[in-house]
C-alpha cells in the first residue's frame, strides 16, 4: 500500500512521539508499504531540536512539511543563545525578560482555556502542502500531540476526492488524558474527541488498559477501536561484560526520562540507591530539585545520543509507570533491545492490570514502587546479568505493531 504519515512532531525532535512514530515508520517499512511523511517544519531553534533523532529518512519516499505559523514560533521555548527570539544585547536585557513573561503568561491561558494543544494554530498551514492525496490507499495520523488528527480532518475536509483510509493512532486519549486537568472543558473536550474518532475508519491506542477505557467511554464508537503496543528502539550495546558482577552495590542503573512529581514518583528509587549504594544516573525533565550524591547523579534533559550512551554504559535500565491512569509509559518499550536487564516500577490504580500485561512479555523485571521492592528488582537484575540471556519477543518489533495499526485494511490497496 502507498501511506501518507501525518504527525505534528517532527521527527528531528527529540521527544518520546518521535521515537514512537518511528517505530511505526519501521514496521509498516517492514512489511513492505511505501511510505511518505508529513510534519511540521523542524525548527533548528527549538529547545527540542535534535538532527540524530531523524534516522528513517532513507526508509521513506517523500517527506512535506507544514510551515509553523508566525506566532507559534515566537512563542516555542528556544535554545540558549537562539536569534530567534529578541535580539540579545545589552539594551534589550529588560525586553528580554519581559518577553519571556508574556510567553510564559499566554501559554498558562492557552493550557487553562483551550481544548486542543497550540500547535492546532498551525493547522492551517496543510493548505501550502502540495500533496497529491488521492494516490494514497491510507492516512495514518498519529498524536501526540492531538493536534495531529486535525490534520487528518483538514486532509480529508478539503480533498473529497481522497478515498485512503483513515487511521488514528493515539499516543494519549483527549478526556482520558491523565496530564490533563479536569475542570469546565470536560464535556467539550469529550465532544471534540468524538468528532475525531467518529470520522476516522480505525482508532488504535497504545495502551489495552486505556483501550477498555475508551470502549466505556464511547460504546457506540468501540467497534473501531484496537490497541498497538510500542516496540523498541534501535540501541546499540557498549559490550560491557557484567557477568561477574557480585553485589547490587556495584550495578550501576540509568533512568532517562521525565519524571514531573505529579505524573511519576522518582523518590522511591532514588531513596533505594541511597539505602543500598548502587549507582544511579538520572537524566530527564522535572519539577523535583534532586541532588547528586557519590553514587547517584541527576543532569536535566540530554541530548538523545547522550542519554542513550548513559543508558548503553549502565548495567540496568529502570522506568518508571505513572501515578495513575492506563497509559503505559513508550520507554519501556524503547529500551527492550538493550541486552541488559530492564526494571519496571509499577504505580498507580492499574498497576495489577499492568503487571498482567507487561509480564505477558515475559522481558521486564517487575515491582512496586517503594524503596524494598525496588532493590529486590536490583538484586534480581544481578542474577540477570551473570546469565546474560535477554529475549526480544515478536510483540516488541516494529513489524507487530504496524500490522495491529492496519489490521483488516492490511490488503486496502488492492481494493481500490
């Protein structure tokens, strides 16, 4: 089949949807479709901008882009030292800082008072894209952020004549979404969400556990619904040899990932390395002020080459679940190629359901998110690692999550 991928990331951002879209790039590459690209234009200024991330560019055909708007823009956080923003000289230190203020004021009344993310301003842009969108047999439009799908409605509202199929697939569900807040938009939101699903021909969710969710939620819509787990990364292995490692204190483990207080609870783990003395690196975005000891270090977000070479040079990989809610955090599925153990700390209301589900894997050591159970897993990855035998089951590869995405259309373009 010929199919067109729409996200609004691109993917030279360095962020957990791109890793996600390209696992589904890889897959349905795999099974033998042609595959093009559209996203938004990559913004070398933004804070998230990171070329390495794009390493698919010789697996897919063509590749648009969407022009950012103007004042999305202007108002993206951007790295040190960018001239994008005002000019940085001694006279405009004061307007600097102004501006930084306003930024920071209009996206609090964005996030409190819109429905959709504020990339849904650059929407609009789709109409500069020359696409020829009636050669494809199907769209896949993939979120986060949600924004993504509305491509997929302009797509389709301003090319009638485009008979593809639409695929939806959501990183995060709109109401559901446990970043979120509830409050005055609920209702709205949910109407929003139903619009989109109602219009698309298939709906997948990267979570089973959020799959049943969204089911309940809108019944009369279940039909369309499935699920596709996230798969893993490519990695390369340091070569370390870790087999004789004797004792938990000497196991050193990564955690690469966000980690904001209110989503995930860190503490657990950084107590259990500061009780037991193994080595802990931490990288990742947060609100929490942790401080580095003599066997743990905490650095901010990393380039993504970066993390993973901390993760590459650890004998153990540790994620974190969330709080609450049914998502299923995607770097627990990017990092099961490493041949190395791999620790989920479980959480939330959901945390039996998931450790139903992640032990179905029969890939990842599992335990609950305090300080006991934690080194215990340590332990257990200790004896792991003196057997050095790590199993990638067919349910983790690219290939098994872009045919559950396809599903019943796997033959679509031969109907056409």
């Amino acid at each position: 089949m010929k199919i067109l991928f729409v996200s609004m990331v691109p993917f030279e951002d360095n962020t957990s949807a791109t890793i996600q879209n390209k696992g589904i790039i890889r897959g349905l590459v795999a099974l033998g479709h042609d595959v093009d690209t559209m996203t938004l234009e990559p913004d070398r200024d933004a804070i998230s901008f990171d070329d390495s991330m794009n390493d698919i560019k010789s697996l897919v055909n063509h590749t648009y882009y969407i022009g950012v708007d103007r004042r999305y823009a202007l108002l993206r956080a951007k790295k040190k030292g960018s001239k994008t923003g005002p000019e940085k000289n001694d006279a405009s230190k004061l307007s600097t800082i102004l501006f930084n203020k306003i930024r920071a004021i209009t996206k609090s009344i964005h996030d409190n008072t819109s429905i959709f993310d504020a990339q849904k301003i650059n929407v609009k842009g789709i109409s500069e894209v020359q696409v020829d969108y009636p050669e494809y047999d199907m769209i896949i439009t993939s979120s986060d952020p949600k924004s993504s799908h509305l491509l997929g409605l302009e797509i389709f509202k301003r090319n009638r004549e485009c008979r593809a199929k639409w695929i939806q697939y959501w990183g995060d569900p709109m109401l559901n979404d446990i970043t979120r807040p509830r409050d005055w938009r609920d209702y709205i939101v949910k109407c929003y969400e139903k619009r989109l699903i109602s219009s698309a021909d298939r709906v997948i969710y990267a979570s089973p556990l959020t799959l049943n969710v969204q089911r309940r939620t809108f019944p009369k819509l279940a039909h369309k619904m499935d699920y596709a787990n996230q798969v893993y990364a490519s990695v390369q292995s340091n070569g370390r040899d870790s087999v004789n490692r004797g004792n938990t204190s000497q196991i050193s483990v990564a955690y690469s990932g966000a980690y904001r207080s209110t989503v995930r609870n860190i503490l657990p783990l950084y107590n259990a390395a500061r009780m037991k003395g193994f080595r802990l690196s931490i990288c990742g975005p947060s609100d929490l002020q942790l401080q580095s000891t003599d066997n743990i270090t905490v650095r901010g977000k990393l380039p993504y080459k970066e993390a993973t070479r901390v993760e590459s040079e650890s004998d153990v990989i540790a994620c974190l679940c969330n709080r609450r809610g049914t998502q299923i955090p995607g770097k627990i599925y990017y990092c099961a190629a490493y041949e190395k153990p791999i620790v989920v700390i479980l959480d939330g209301e959901y945390k039996e359901e998931l450790r139903e589900f992640l032990g179905s894997f029969d890939r990842f050591l599992l335990c609950e998110n305090d300080e006991n159970s934690i080194i215990e897993a340590i332990e257990q990855a200790r004896d792991q690692l003196r057997v050095g035998e790590y199993e990638l089951p067919d349910q983790l590869k690219p290939e098994c999550m872009a045919r559950r995405i396809i599903g019943e259309f796997a033959f679509v373009g031969s109907e056409i």
